[in-house]
C-alpha cells in the first residue's frame, strides 16, 4: 500500500499550516474551523477561556487580561484565532456561525462549555486580531512604537479611521461626530480627485486640499483649518486613560452590552526584556478593565509564560504586573502532537488495520534500529496503536522538530519571522510526508526531509553553506543529507550528534541496514570534516557556518608545543583526577610524593617517593635509546629502572595520542578566546566556550581511561592491580610503593598517641621495661643502636634531627612515633633528655613538662638527645666517700642518679650556708676564712652545674682530695660564723680599735702589751684555736683603759664645773636668771654628757677647751643683752642730736692647742721656733679679722 493512500484525506489537500493573523476569505476560515482538532487539552482552554470570559458579560469585572503561552508551533496563534471567530458575533461562513463547528459538529460536546460560548456570540462584539509585530510602524528591534500606538492604530483601523496617524484618525472622529465625516470625504474627492482612505497617509502632501474642503463643508474658517494643519500633529496628545475612556465611550454608544476584544498576537516576543513595553501593555490592561468594567478585553499570546517573561525584566513589580493577566492558558506539545495525528496523519480504516497487524514484526526491528545515546528522552513507538497512529513519523521527531524550530528561530535573523506564522509543525509534518507519499509501507520520514520544509526560513549564511555542499564535487548528495540534519540539531541540546545518533536520525526504512547506514554515514562525516564544514568535539559533531569555519581556522594556527599539553595533562592528573600531594597509609601515615609527568617534575620539593605519568611522548625524551632501535621491552626496562631508582609509582599510559591531541585543541581554543574574545559575537563566543569545557571534562574521561589500562611499575616491578577507578588504583600502587620503600614502618607495631608517651614517663621503671617488651621493640632498638653510635661519634642529636632521620626512608614514622620511643627509651633509663645544658629527670622535673619538651615544636632544636652511658663503681664510691667525710652521708645503695640527687642536694645547702657567711664580707672584711668560703663555694657549684650524669662522677671522682682537704679547712670558719667565736672576734676588733685611736696619748706599757696581744690573735689567718684566749684580754685591755680614762674625766670634770660658776655669777639679776639659766645649765650638762660617754683621750682632752668656750660665748651673750637694755644718754650742754649706739666689741677665745694642733711641741732647732712662731701668727691674724679682741688660752 502506497503511503499517500493510507491517509484518511488527501495529503495533498491545501492545508493552511501557515496561521496569519489577518487571513480572512471565507474558504479558509471555513477549513480552519471545519478541520480545526479540539483536544482534551484544548477542551480545557475553552472551559476556562469562557468562563471567565461570560463573568464579564454577567456583571462589571476588571479582570479581563487573557496570556496565551506555548512553544513556537504549539497552535497558540491558531487557538487566538479560532476565538476570534467564536467571539465575532457578525461572522457567518457558508451560513454557519463559528460555534455552529464546535456544537454540532460535536467538536465540544460539554454542554456546558457551548453555554459559555453561546453566551459570548450572541454578544454584540468588535473582535481587534493582530500581529502587535507586523502592526507596529517601527522596524527596528531597539526603536519599538509602544505598545499603546499599535492598540491605538487598531482600534481607529477598526472604526474605518486612519491608523498610522492618530491625530488624523482624531480629526476624522471629530467630523464624524458632526455628522461631516461623509460630506469631507465627498468634497475631497471632487478637490483631490482621488478618494480620501487612499489618500489620507499622504497627509503632508494633500493637507492644502484637505484645509480646502472643511473649510467648503463649513466645518473650519480658513484660518482655523491652517492653524490646525501646521500644528495638527505636534498638538496631538493621548495617553492611556485617554485611550481607554474612548474604548468606554465607544462601547456605551454601541450599546446593547457592546464589548470589543484586542486579540494580540506574540506580545512576548515584542516585550523581550523591554521594561518600558511591559509597563505600556499593563497598563493599558488595568485601564481598560477600570474603565470599561469587563466590556474590553485584552488577550495576548506569547512563546513564554507570564511567569518568566517577567522574571527575565528587571526592576518590574511582578506580582502587578500577573494580576493584570489572571486568565492564563499555555499549550503543550501532546497538544500539537494530537492535532498533527488527527488532522494530517489520520488512517483509513483499512490502513489503520494493515500497519496494527505488522507492528509486531516490525517492533524488534525497530527497537534495534531506532536507538540513540547520550540524549535526552526519544520517544519510540509505545504499541501497534500508536505505530499506525503515528505512521510513517517517529515519535521522536515530533519533541525534535519543535526543539529544531525554536533553535532556528532563536539563532538566526531570518528564523525570528517564522513566530508571525510563516511556518508551523502542522505545515512541516504535512510536508514531509508529502515527499514519501509515493513510498510503501515500510518506509520512514528520516530526519533530513524537515529540513526541506523550513529551508526557505533559513539565514541565507546558513542555507548558503549547505547549497555550496550541492556544488562540491568532493562530496555526494547523501553527505549534503547528513549535513541537513547536523544544521538542524546544531542547537538542539536534548540530541548529540554523535555518529550514532546520525544513522538513527537518517533511518528511512524499517528494514534498513543500520550498519550499513552507519558506514556510510561515518564516511560523509570523514569528508565533512576534510572540507571543513563541520567540527569533531570528541565523538559529537557540529554543523559549521561560514563564520565557525573561519574561526576553527584560525583556532588551528595557534602555536601549542608538546611541552605545554604535557603540563596541562599533568594539571588534569594531579589537580583533578587524583588531586592528592599525600598517600595516607594505615589510616595515620601520611607520605608526600614527588609528581611528575615524563622526566618534567610539576612539584619543586624534593620527597623519598613519587608517581611520574610517563605519555607516548616519553620515548621522543630517551637519550639512551634511539627510536628506531626503541622497542617496547626496551621500555619496559627503562621503566623498571625507573621505579626503582627514583622510588616511583610509574603510571605508563598507552601509545594512544587521543587525549593529548584533544588537548592540544582545547589550548588552542583557550588562546584564541583570551586574545579574540572580545572581537566574537556573543553567541559564538559562548558557543566557543561550550566546546572548550566540552573537551576538558572529555579529556578527563580520557585521561581517567587511560590509567585505568596503564602498565604500572613500583620499585623495579611490573605491577597487576585490577582495573578499577582511578583513585582505588592508584591509591593500592602507592600503598604498594610505601610497603617497599618505607619497609621499617612496621616496627611502629602499635599507634601511640600523646597518652602513651605520658603513660612512658609516668611508670616505673621496672613497669616501662616489661610494658615496653611487648611493644614496637624492633623500632626501640633501633632508635636506641642509632643514638649509641652517634654518641660515640660525638654528634649532636636534637628532637628536630631524630623525626628527620625516622620520618624518612626507610621509617616513615610520624613525630608521635618518635616522641613515643624516645619517651620508652628515657624511662628506661638507655638515653640521656638535655635541655639548655641541663640533664632531664624524672627525680626533677614533672612528667607533663617532659611531655611538652617531647612533644611542642618550641623544644623540637633545644632537646638533646645522648646515650646514657654507665657509670664506672670506683666514681661511685669516691663520690660516696666525699658524701661521708664532708657531709657526713653515708649511703649504702649504688644507683648512680639517686646518689648524684643525695650529693646535689646536701651540696646546695652548704652552698647556701656558705653564702650566708660570704655575706659577712659585704660588710667587713676583717673576718678570717675569706678565700677558704669561696674556694669551697667554687668547687661544690662546679659539682652541682654538671647536669649530666657522667660529667658530675667524673669531676667528682677527679676532685676528690680537694673536697676532702677543703672539708678540713671549711669547718672551723663555718663553726667561727654559727657559733660565739664570731662574737668575742668582734669585740677583741673594737677593743683593738679603741688602742689604736689613742695609742699616741696613752704611755703605759702593760695597755699595750694586752693590745699588742689582741692584735695578733685577730691578724691571724687561722685564729680559731686562740679566740679563746681573747676574752680575758678583751676585759684586762678594758679594765685599764677606763682607769686611765677615769682620772682624766675627774680633772676636766672639775673644770667645766669652775666655769660654770663663773657664769652663774654673772646672772646676778632676776632679769638675767629668767633669760640665761636654764639655757646655759642645759649647755653645761650636755658637755659633761659627753664626758661622761667619751673614750678617746684626745677628744676627752679636747672638751676642756670646749667648756672655755663655752664660758667666753655665754659671757658674751650677757654682755649684748645687757648692752640692749642699757639707755645711752649725751654730754650736758651738747645739741640734742641723735646719738649712735656703741658698738659692741667681738671678743674671740682661742686656744694655743687647736693652733698647735697637739698638746705638745718638739722643738729641735732655731728654725722650728720660727716656723712653729710664724704658724701661731698667722692663725692668730686670721682669727682677728673677724673679731674685736682675742683671748688665748696658752
């Protein structure tokens, strides 16, 4: 059976795909309503439309706005003028009104929703249906008329007024309001000699005629009319309200409910994302709902729903501006799909049954055949219904062919006029049939036959592509088919177009041989791709425009090295497929490892293991080995070699150059963006971009692919590690690098933590050693050896160095590891722990101080580490014999550090007494025993600062005998100090001092001998022994002395009482007495104090002057006061003047002895009388340059 002749009606039949907005006659409104599908979900839409259509007729609403959305080619245009036609209620075709189709036509059978439409015909009613695109005067997509103009210019097109010029059709109206309007349009005509609705857009060039005949018909004066032609369109104003009043207005003069309905075609492709047009058509919405009260409606269809063409405007309020359109209806592709099956595709009955009872033949076929990869859904055929229903389409195509429109659409200049009805899926399918119609059963519409049906749509850029592959002679007619068809989904993303998905797109038969077609398919695109009409971005190709062609070309000249992909497949590698600088091992360890790809190293640092990526470019780098005696055994060692000398993971890929060919393309791509960038169109810059992430995440893939087959090595070995993803693979490799490399790590048997350590300091010893037994014993002993040999060498270990040392090859322990066994080692008492020099021990310092020496990085330089070598036992009984004889400690254990502690510690204290007698020589150094103290303090601080073990036996034991003699010497001067010797010392001192200050007045030679006595006792270094004889020399020396000094005071005594009463008689009156006596009394008795207290003979000598001194002061001071009181009378018979009082001589008493300065005088010769004369002159001069008269006292 012929395929035409399967088909209900005739193919053939004109059928009008092509919706118009503006296509009236009678024949195609009749086809349109006659054939016109309403489906379920259509029924809907008219439930819904009229519904809330009739609530405006019923009573007043101003919800009257109406958004029609659905996909380009949905119907919706259709649909807007369909309602149209119902809501006409003058329209009548061949007899029948429109909703005469719907109800007896049984196309709505819900008698309810024909009440609704009846209700809305019957309704005086002007329907307004336009294209707001074609009706809009502007052409320009940025110079839009608002939206307002075009309502205006329909609505006066409408009523038979001028559209393109509002102030025109305003003066029309306002002839006709005079009933002239007839009368002008007569008399222009008998002027103008040509009718006035062909003439009126010529307004500028007939206005003298038009000013002629208002003025012959009486309407203006002559002068009026000028002045309103000169000023008509300057002085025209109208707004929005303006616009919807006069709606209002219109309606109420109509009459009888009258209601006018705009029908706005592709309002949303005309807003865009222009705020200010959106803002107009709100608004005219709202007005004319306020004005009109539900006799305006505006209804509006768009490609986007309400929702987001709101959405994408910026700065708008949504809510108001959805609350303008409450009524919104959107058409789906099933409703398409339906019409496209029930008009175009409907069976006869006969063909109906024949394709039923073949579709089971046919299904396993088609199942094999029509099957595509990486793509969104594709619909198959569901069952043997659906098969003939749909037959000879797809069910694919039907969502592809619409995704195809909508790309042409969006991506071409051409493709934007196909929204204003040129083209619809109705139309493509009928089309597309139409060319197999001569087929049998069997055959299918492949994909390329749409392309036929939209190809004079197309940008002429892009048909002129494919019609220059007609007239390529290196390509035949089937390639210029695949090429159709990589155009159309070239912005298809729900479809790849991979080779696959081309050989099912161009299926034209049930019974075709699919590889067959996907060999000849893969060669068009192999001569494609040569004549550069296409691209290849992994497995998916891409249709080229000349512009594309160009770009790839120059995308192709850029430089990209070798060296350059290797570094980006290393960044791929280690930044994003295995993006790890560390391995970490048993869930503690963690490894950092070099990183590598061929013999380039990505990471500068240098680490005990590694893993190098080595490419098929890596034999191109052997100097050992040339290419063409290269072989892969050859490789194969060079790689063994490799591992095993450089302890590496080496990951050997396989010679494929894919990936690295596709890298190079996409770092040429990433340069001709960065320096063409802003030179490219938006779309095929972004375009550009997609293809360049494409390849990275497919580089990816490939590079992930390729190390899951790769050959690897691990320290010399060809290694088999099963073929899983890529991060399990290499993570088993580099744990199999580590078990090689670091093969000590498994002394660590055990996982210490900070606890433990202190648990290791905070034993007994006994209890460490037994618990230690049993744990890492093998690293214990190794750590230990280690220590031991470098001490012998006499190298420094710090903490710092040892971690360094056992976080390496072949260890690879972590710091806890190393604190924990050195903590073992020291409570074991098989290391020595210093610090600033001093020895760490458990005995002296706390267990959590040592814990943060082992374990805080301040510390990690400062902690030495040293073997604790054994003391020998003759040290150890000299340091006990010193213990016994200086400090009378005597212990009878051998433990090296407890008698090291016991020696310290009575050290320190004699130190301090030691220091409690040095500062006794802060005050005085009269003191014997000086040096032996300080000798003594100098050999035990010596003992003491040893800190480590060793040295402290060693000097101890070396300095034995000093300690023992200095122990002789040390106990009598610490006795001298704690006991009385110290006491009668200083006394024997101070007796011995008083000697001294009058040993030149004093002439008795016992006095002296007992003093001389004295003397030498306290002179001795070592007077200890004979302290005991100085206290019966201290009383004999004191007992003398105060008989000496007894007489004296008696004699000087006696004189200091005579001139007292010398003075006292003075005082011989009341007035004198009450002045003088007591003060005087006071003077005297403080000098005879001094007497009294006084032991030094020249002084004792020396108050005998003072008392005559102060005898003369105290007569002096008589003298003046009497002198005050006493008046001074003239001569008699002298003139009465005024009289100066006397003056009072200055008496001075001077004693020969404080010239002399010495009771006697030695004189030998002449000259010494002279000179000791002259000496007593001059003082005497001196005296009497400040006094009156002198009294020397011989």
């Amino acid at each position: 059976m012929q395929i035409k002749n399967m088909f209900e009606k005739d193919i053939d039949r004109d059928i009008k795909g092509v919706i118009k907005v503006g296509q009236n006659d009678d024949e195609n409104i009749y086809q349109e309503l006659d054939e016109y599908v309403v489906t379920n979900e259509l029924l809907k839409h008219f439930t819904k439309f009229f519904s809330s259509y009739n609530k405006g007729i019923q009573s007043p609403t101003d919800d009257i706005g109406v958004w029609i959305s659905g996909f380009f080619g949905s119907g919706k245009s259709h649909f807007l003028k369909i309602l149209s036609y119902i809501l006409d209620s003058n329209l009548k075709v061949h007899g029948r009104r429109p909703i005469d189709f719907f109800k007896e036509d049984g196309k709505i059978k819900d008698s309810m929703v024909i009440g609704d439409m009846e209700a809305a015909t019957n309704v005086s009613s002007d329907v307004v249906l336009f294209n707001i695109d074609s009706k809009s005067s502007s052409q320009s997509s940025s110079n839009k008329d608002d939206i307002l103009n075009v309502f205006v210019k329909v609505f006066n097109e409408m009523q038979g007024y001028c559209g393109g010029m509002p102030f025109l059709a305003d003066f029309e109206k306002k002839l006709d309001a005079k009933n002239k309007f007839e009368e002008f349009k007569t008399e222009f005509e008998n002027i103008n000699g040509m009718d006035w609705e062909e003439s009126r857009d010529e307004f500028y060039f007939i206005s003298d005629d038009i000013i002629q005949s208002v003025v012959n018909i009486g309407f203006m004066s002559e002068n009026e009319a000028n002045n309103w032609a000169s000023k008509a369109e300057e002085n025209f104003k109208y707004s929005i309200e303006d616009f919807a009043n006069e709606v209002n207005e219109y309606c109420i003069n109509k009459g009888n409910n009258h209601h006018v309905i705009f029908l706005v075609d592709e309002v949303g492709q005309y807003i865009a994302d222009d705020t200010k047009l959106m803002l107009n058509l709100q608004t005219i919405v709202e007005e004319l709902g306020i004005k009109c009260h539900g006799k305006a409606w505006v209804v509006v269809t768009s490609q986007q729903n309400i929702d987001d063409i709101t959405r994408d405007i910026k700065g708008m309020d949504f809510s108001k501006i959805q609350g303008r359109f409450k009524t919104r209806l959107s058409l789906s592709s099933s409703n398409v799909d339906e019409v496209i099956r029930r008009r175009i595709l409907a069976k006869t009955d006969v063909a109906q049954q024949t394709l039923e009872a073949e579709y089971p033949s046919f299904e396993p076929i088609l199942k094999n055949i029509l099957t595509f990869e990486k793509s969104a859904e594709m619909k198959t055929y569901e069952n043997a219904r659906d098969f003939a229903n749909i037959y000879p389409f797809v069910p694919y195509q039907f969502n592809r062919v619409q995704d195809v429109l909508t790309s042409i659409r969006e991506h071409s200049s051409s493709g934007k006029h196909m929204a204003d009805g040129e083209r619809s899926m109705l139309a493509l399918f009928q089309e597309s049939a139409i060319e197999i119609k001569n087929g049998s059963e069997g055959q299918l519409v492949p994909f390329n036959i749409f392309y036929n049906a939209i190809e004079q749509f197309i940008d002429h850029t892009n048909s002129q592509v494919i019609n220059k592959a007609r007239d390529n002679k290196e390509l035949y007619p089937f390639d210029v088919e695949v090429l159709k068809v990589l155009f159309m989904i070239k912005y298809v993303k729900e479809i790849k177009s991979t080779s696959k998905n081309l050989t099912t797109l161009l299926i034209s038969n049930i019974n075709e041989d699919r590889l067959e077609l996907q060999n000849k398919v893969d060669k068009s695109l192999s001569r494609l791709l040569e004549q550069t009409l296409i691209q290849k971005n992994g497995e998916v190709y891409s249709f080229l425009t000349n512009e594309e062609q160009d770009i790839n070309r120059e995308i192709k000249n850029q430089i990209v090295d070798n060296g350059e992909v290797l570094d980006n497949a290393a960044n791929r590698i280690f930044q994003e497929i295995y993006p790890k600088n560390k391995y970490r091992y048993s869930n503690r360890y963690n490894f950092q490892f070099n990183q590598s790809i061929d013999n380039k190293k990505i990471n500068n640092r240098e680490f005990d293991i590694g893993m190098r990526i080595i490419t098929p470019f890596y034999t191109s780098d052997l100097s050992d080995c040339s290419q063409a005696t290269f072989e892969e055994s050859n490789m194969h060692n060079i790689l063994k070699g490799l591992s095993e000398s450089n302890n590496e993971v080496v990951v050997h890929l396989l010679s494929d150059l894919t990936v690295f060919d596709e890298i190079k393309e996409a770092l040429q791509i990433q340069k001709y963006l960065t320096k063409k960038s802003a030179e490219m169109k938006v779309e095929l810059r972004s375009r550009k971009q997609e293809e360049y992430n494409d390849k990275i995440e497919r580089i990816k893939l490939f590079l992930e692919s390729s190390i899951k087959d790769a050959i690897i090595y691990i320290k010399g070995d060809k290694v088999d590690i099963a073929e899983k993803n890529v991060e399990s693979r290499l993570d088993e490799s580099m744990g199999k690098l580590v078990d090689k490399v670091y093969n000590k790590l498994s002394y660590m048997d055990f996982a210490p933590d900070k606890s433990d350590i202190k648990k290791e300091l905070t034993n007994e010893y006994q209890q460490t050693l037994i618990a230690s037994e049993t744990k890492a014993m093998n690293a214990v002993n190794d750590m230990d050896s280690y220590i031991s040999d470098q001490s012998k060498l006499h190298n420094t270990l710090t903490l710092k160095s040892l971690i360094n040392r056992y976080s390496k090859a072949p260890y690879g322990f972590v710091n806890l590891d190393v604190q924990w066994l050195l903590a073992s080692l020291f409570a074991q008492k098989r290391i020595v722990l210093t610090i600033n020099s001093d020895e760490i021990s458990l005995r002296n310092t706390d267990a959590s101080k040592i814990l943060d020496y082992l374990t805080k990085n301040e510390y990690l330089e400062k902690l030495l580490v040293s073997e604790k070598e054994v003391i020998d036992s003759s040290k150890i009984r000299k340091v006990k014999e010193v213990l016994k004889e200086v400090y009378s400690l005597n212990l009878t254990h051998d433990n090296d550090e407890r008698i090291m502690d016991e020696f310290k510690r009575v050290n320190t204290s004699k130190i301090e007494e030691i220091d409690k007698c040095l500062l006794e020589f802060r005050i005085s150094n009269k003191y014997p025993g000086k040096s032996i103290l300080e000798e003594s303090k100098e050999l035990f601080n010596d003992a003491n600062n040893k800190k480590n073990t060793l040295q402290f036996y060693n000097y101890v034991s070396d300095n034995d005998e000093e300690f023992l003699d200095l122990a002789d010497d040390l106990d009598p001067v610490l006795a001298f100090f704690n006991g009385s010797q110290k006491a009668i010392f200083d006394e024997s001192c101070e007796v011995y001092k008083v000697y001294e200050e009058n040993i030149n007045l004093i002439n008795d030679s016992d006095l002296s001998d007992v003093a001389s006595e004295i003397y030498r006792i306290i002179s001795m270094p070592n007077p200890y022994s004979n302290i005991r004889k100085l206290p019966e020399l201290n009383n004999k020396f004191t007992t003398h002395f105060d008989e000496i000094l007894e007489d004296k005071k008696t004699i000087i005594l006696n004189g200091i009482k005579e001139d007292y009463e010398s003075i006292k008689l003075r005082l011989n009156t009341d007035e004198l007495k009450a002045k003088f006596e007591n003060k005087f009394i006071s003077e005297f008795d403080s000098l005879k104090n001094k007497l009294d207290s006084e032991k030094n003979i020249a002084i004792i000598d020396g108050i005998t002057m003072e008392s005559e001194n102060l005898k003369n002061n105290c007569i002096h001071e008589i003298d003046l006061f009497i002198n005050s009181i006493t008046p001074i009378y003239p001569p008699e018979g002298a003139i009465n003047k005024p009289v100066s009082p006397q003056p009072i001589p200055v008496e001075v008493d001077v004693d020969i002895k404080t010239i002399t300065l010495s009771p006697k005088v030695k004189i030998e010769s002449e000259d010494q009388i002279d000179e000791f004369l002259q000496k007593v002159k001059t003082e005497l001069k001196n005296k009497l340059e400040n006094a009156d008269i002198i009294n020397l006292k011989l």
